[in-house]
C-alpha cells in the first residue's frame, strides 16, 4: 500500500508534500505501481484551467496545464507498461487523453474497461 507519510499529507489536503514525498519514494523505487498512480492522480487533479484568467495569464496557464496533464499521463503510462492489466493505470490514461480533447482514443480506453469489467 501506499506509505504512510504520503497518504498522510494527501489526506489533509497538503498535495505538495504527498507529491515530494512521493517522487522520492519513486527515486529508489521506479516500479512501485501505486505511488506512480497516487502522483499520476495528484497531477491530473492539479491540472487546471480557468478560461477567465485573462489575456496575459492565459498563455502560461495553458503551458501549465500542459505540462501537469503530461507528467500525470507519464506516471500512469509507467505502471501500464509494467502491469498491462492495471485498470487504474488505464482509466488515468483515459481521464487525460479525454481532459487533452483526445476524445476517441479516451472512448477507446474507456470501452476496454467497460469490456474487461464485464469479463470479471
């Protein structure tokens, strides 16, 4: 499971110490699949974007919530390549590939899912 001092900050809202705490697990172990989906997820819910932000925000918001959606995309496709079946993994996927405007490749994603649970 995920240790105890991530889940800790993550619990009490504090997603910068999860996310730091998290990145140094993963520095001495690359494969843990879980803490790379922990910090895939704690990427794709910082992703944000407000339309509002005005002209001279805009641009470095946009490149932001590129950046996030692609470090989150990184992590979740690192477990999938080590544990193929990994549903978490591949909802993530699908989540960002969706949040990124790449609807049908999202629509495939999600209805291999929708497949694999109906063969459980």
């Amino acid at each position: 499971g995920l240790p105890f001092l991530p889940r800790l900050y993550r619990n009490q809202g504090d997603m910068s110490a999860a996310q730091k705490r998290l990145e140094r697990i993963l520095h001495k172990h690359a494969a843990d699949g879980h803490a790379n989906i922990v910090l895939g997820n704690i990427y794709f819910n910082s992703a944000r974007f407000d339309p509002d932000c005005g002209r001279e925000q805009e641009q470095k918001m946009r490149e932001k919530y590129t950046v996030l959606l692609t470090r989150a995309l990184e992590y979740y496709r690192r477990v999938l390549q080590k544990e193929t079946s990994n549903v978490y993994a591949a909802n993530g996927i699908g989540a960002v590939l969706a949040q990124s405007g790449r609807l049908d490749e999202a629509k495939q994603i999600f209805a291999q899912l929708r497949e694999a649970a109906g063969e459980q």
